[in-house]
C-alpha cells in the first residue's frame, strides 16, 4: 500500500490502494484530506470485506507491503493487520524497493486519470472519478502482467481453477 497525493482547488487529497500483487486487482481504496491511520485502516478494511465477499475469509499468509509512514507503523494498524491474520512488511526510509507495485498502480493512476483531468476542484470530484477508475481498471483495463486480460478475470479464473464447481447431486425420492 502506498499513498498518492492529488492537489485540489480546495486542498490536498489522499488516496491510499490495497492492491493483490497476484493479479493486481485493487482490493481496497480510500480518499481523504488527512494521511492518517484511519485512511489507510479503512482501505485494509474495504480490501479485507472485498476477500470475505468472494469467500476468502483465511488471510493468514497474506502479506501487506508498505512504506514506513507513520500511518502504516501505528499500533491500531499493525493491530488490525495481525488480527486478520496478515503480516506486515515495511520497507526502508527512503526508497521504494519493497513496494515497486504499488509505485507501478499509483502511476498508472496518476497517469491514466489525474494528469489528464487536472485541475481537480473537490475532494468529491477525485474520489467519484477514483471509484470510477478503480472500477474501470479491475474490471476492463488489459494489464500485460495479467496476460492482457483485465485484473479481476484474471483473479476469477484462478480462484476457478483453485476451486472448481462441482456437479449439484440430484437426489432421487
């Protein structure tokens, strides 16, 4: 997770993904005009509902990569993360060698949405057209890493093959 900073006519905005490093779906978003705990807490949390939703509700092994922001290094994250069974990972000071993914999602998002349609006005105006790209890019932007296919097909057809349907037994009466 990493944060990305959009400037506004009425001030600073902060985005925060949770992105899965497999297939590179964005799990968890939030936008606020503070880079607290509780921005990034609520972008863990929506990504951890978005698991339990499709029935992933066992995330021990799961491992959270971040920077060492003070947000990120808080006793109520670093508690919710270990309540959920997820290990953190924070990287050094400085760089972002332990987060190339999330540099990656994060310029693609400045990239594909915020440059061209700068100069932002509301904080409302960023987080609408946020939801609206994260939606765009899970589920119909081709992604090269995915094998051209969108983030979210590509994640569905592993949990496909990981849990295949199976047969509905008739029963005879």
């Amino acid at each position: 997770m990493w944060d990305v900073y959009v400037y506004t006519w009425s001030g600073w905005v902060y985005v925060a993904f949770v992105i899965d490093a497999y297939a590179r779906c964005i799990l968890g978003w939030r936008t606020s005009t503070s880079m607290t705990t509780g921005l990034v807490l609520d972008a863990i949390e929506q990504a951890i509902w978005t698991r339990n939703r499709y029935g992933t509700t066992d995330l021990a092994g799961l491992v959270q990569h971040t920077d060492a922001g003070s947000q990120y290094t808080s006793i109520t994250y670093t508690e919710r993360l270990a309540a959920a069974g997820i290990d953190a990972s924070i990287g050094t000071v400085g760089d972002s060698y332990d987060n190339a993914l999330a540099e990656t999602i994060n310029g693609l998002y400045k990239t594909e949405l915020i440059k061209p349609r700068k100069p932002w006005r509301t904080v409302e105006q960023v987080e609408l057209a946020t939801a609206e790209w994260v939606d765009w890019f899970n589920h119909r932007r081709l992604y090269e890493h995915c094998g051209d296919l969108p983030p979210a097909e590509l994640e569905a057809a592993h949990y496909a093959h990981q849990h295949p349907q199976q047969p509905a037994e008739l029963s005879h009466q």
